[in-house]
C-alpha cells in the first residue's frame, strides 16, 4: 500500500507546472535573442516585410499571450 501523502503526491505535478511555466515563459526571450541571428534574412517578404522583421513583430505580438498563459497556469491549484 501507498503510505506516501496527497501532497508528496502532487509535488511531481507541481514541479512540471513550474518547469513548464519557466519554458513558456523564457520562449519569447529566446526566440528574440538567441534565434534573430538564424532567421536573419530578407526573402522571403512577410507582409511586405523582411523576414526578420515579420519574425521580431510575431514574437514581440505572441508574448503577452505567452505570458497570459503563464499567468493562468500559475492560478490554477
């Protein structure tokens, strides 16, 4: 029988919220820092945009609802 606590239970899980939280979280950081250099190029034109451009304004776009999602997943018990 399991003798172990519903809330040693529920640390493994908390733990996976919290990782996944920092993942969603630093994304756009990563996506606008480390990966602008392998997307740095002109063609093909986005909107009329160079790629890189279009690439900067859809993650600077995507980030607040990266962190909505953080934050809702931070709520939930």
């Amino acid at each position: 029988m399991n003798s172990s606590s519903p809330q040693e239970r529920t640390r493994p899980r908390q733990r996976w919220r919290e990782a996944l939280r920092v993942g969603i979280a630093l994304l756009p950081v990563l996506m606008l820092s480390i990966a602008v250099p392998f997307v740095n190029r002109i063609d093909p034109r986005i909107f009329g945009l160079p790629f890189v451009l279009a690439w900067i304004l859809a993650w600077v776009l995507a980030t607040p609802a990266a962190l909505l999602l953080v934050h809702r997943l931070e709520r939930r018990p």
